[in-house]
C-alpha cells in the first residue's frame, strides 16, 4: 500500500498524522452539524407551519445571526462565555540568546 501523502524524514506516515492532528477539528465540525441541523430543520418548520408573528420573531432572530460575520459572533460567544483552553499560554519574553524551555528555537 502506499503513502497518499508520503512520508517525512523519520518514513512515517503523513497523511495519517494530518488526520490525528485534525481529529478536534473535524469532532467540532461534526457535532456543529449535528446540533445546527436539527436547530434549523425545528425553526424553519415552526416558523413554516404557525405563521404569523411567530414566523415574523423567528425569522428576525435568524436575520440577526446572519448579519454578524462568524468571526465576530465566534468572538462574541467567546466574550459571553469565557475562554476555556487546554493548551499552554504563550511564555513570557525571554532576554535575547535564553529562550523558555517550553517555546522552540528558531532553526536558521
């Protein structure tokens, strides 16, 4: 069998270690459709199937939504919810020729 995107210097397998890099991306991806489809199918019925002010409120809330570019509204989820991350902060300035342990040297 082949690499489909070869191998690097050490011969293991990059098209394996993209999709294990990528895995909490597309876990986020797939439970995003998966709640957003629903979510959608539940509002455009409701709004179909009453009428109405009831069509006329739903609609206005999706109009809202989709006014705001995605960064935007990401940043202002973010901003309501708070950040939770797992990955280490940035470490702080090092003096020049001493780096952080945690933080890479520049290869020249």
């Amino acid at each position: 069998m082949t690499h489909w995107l070869g191998t690097d210097e050490l011969g293991r397998d990059v098209y394996s270690r993209l999709l294990f890099g990528a895995r909490i991306t597309l876990y986020i991806a797939g439970l995003t459709a998966i709640i957003a489809a629903p979510l959608g199918l539940l509002v455009g019925t409701t709004a179909g199937y009453v009428g109405g002010w009831v069509d006329t409120v739903l609609m206005r809330i999706v109009d809202v939504f989709l006014a705001f570019p995605s960064l935007i509204l990401a940043l202002a989820f973010v901003a309501a919810l708070g950040r939770v991350s797992r990955t280490p902060s940035l470490p702080s300035h090092s003096p020049p020729g001493r780096r952080s342990p945690d933080w890479p040297a520049p290869k020249r």
